[in-house]
C-alpha cells in the first residue's frame, strides 16, 4: 500500500509536467516569446548585477543574446524533471532497471515529439528536430540522476 502511495508521488509530477508542457506549447509564438524574454530579462538582472542601470540599448543587447539560451535551456530542464519523474514512476512499477530505462526514454521521446507536432498547429510556432533532440538530451540526463539517486541508495543500504 505505501509503495503504491509512493509511486502515485513522480506519476502525479509527471502528468503535472506534461500538462504544463502542453499549456506553454499552446501559446501563440508571440505569446512564448513575450514570456520568454520576461524571463531572460529576469536572468539578466541576476547575472549582471548593474543592469538596471545599464543602458536601454546593451540591456536588449544582452537579453537577445541571453534568449535563445534561455529558451533551449527550458526545453532541457523541464524534460530534465520530466525524465526523473517518469524514471522514477517506471522504478516503482517494473523491476528491471533496463526495462525501466526504456519505458522512461520511450514516454519522453515520444511526448518530446507530441509537443512538436502540437506546435504545428499553433500561429507562429513550428516544429523542430533540434527542440527534440534538447529535450530528448535533457530527459536522458534526468533519467541518468535517477539512476545515480537509486545507486546511492541501494550501495548506502549495503554498507549498513
């Protein structure tokens, strides 16, 4: 009962993350990017520390350079917290750790390539082989964490 309990925990995250996949996905292209600079802008505060005082021209300098990183990294960190979840979920379900891989890196190839398609049907976006390979990069690093947390535990659990 407690392990079913447990394993309700990374399912219930990773239909959190997939939904929240989709609801940035459906966002316009002008939409996505207005939320993206916002939070590139953001980002360039933390990083430069004297920005609000920089000039309004090197302020959009840097934003536009910052843009494009910040846009891929959120392809690759969400589908980083997706992987690890969705590992996790298979961890609690299939009890071979390859299987368990596989399920993870299947879930998350074809939900990368679902998002993409999705996107072609949304104004101003389009779909990209690139966004897929991002995020395929980033679940398999979630994934390999969640191999590497398992590993902890099981080698902490031998030792005692």
């Amino acid at each position: 009962m407690i392990k079913r309990k447990i394993t309700l925990i990374p399912l219930a995250l990773s239909i959190f993350l997939m939904i929240l996949i989709f609801l940035l996905s459906s966002q316009s292209g002008e939409s996505s990017s207005d939320l993206s600079i916002k939070a590139t802008r953001i980002i360039a505060k933390t990083i430069f520390l004297d920005f609000d005082t920089m000039h309004v021209q090197h302020q959009n300098t840097i934003v536009h350079e910052l843009h494009g990183f910040v846009r891929k990294y959120a392809h690759f960190s969400i589908y980083a917290l997706l992987g690890l979840n969705v590992f996790f979920t298979a961890y609690f379900v299939v009890k071979r750790l390859k299987k368990q891989i596989i399920i993870a890196m299947s879930v998350c190839a074809a939900y990368a390539c679902l998002d993409e398609f999705h996107q072609l049907f949304r104004a101003g976006r389009e779909a990209s082989i690139k966004d897929i390979l991002i995020d395929v990069c980033g679940a398999v690093c979630g994934i390999i964490a969640g191999v590497i947390v398992i590993s902890i535990v099981f080698f902490v659990k031998s030792i005692r």
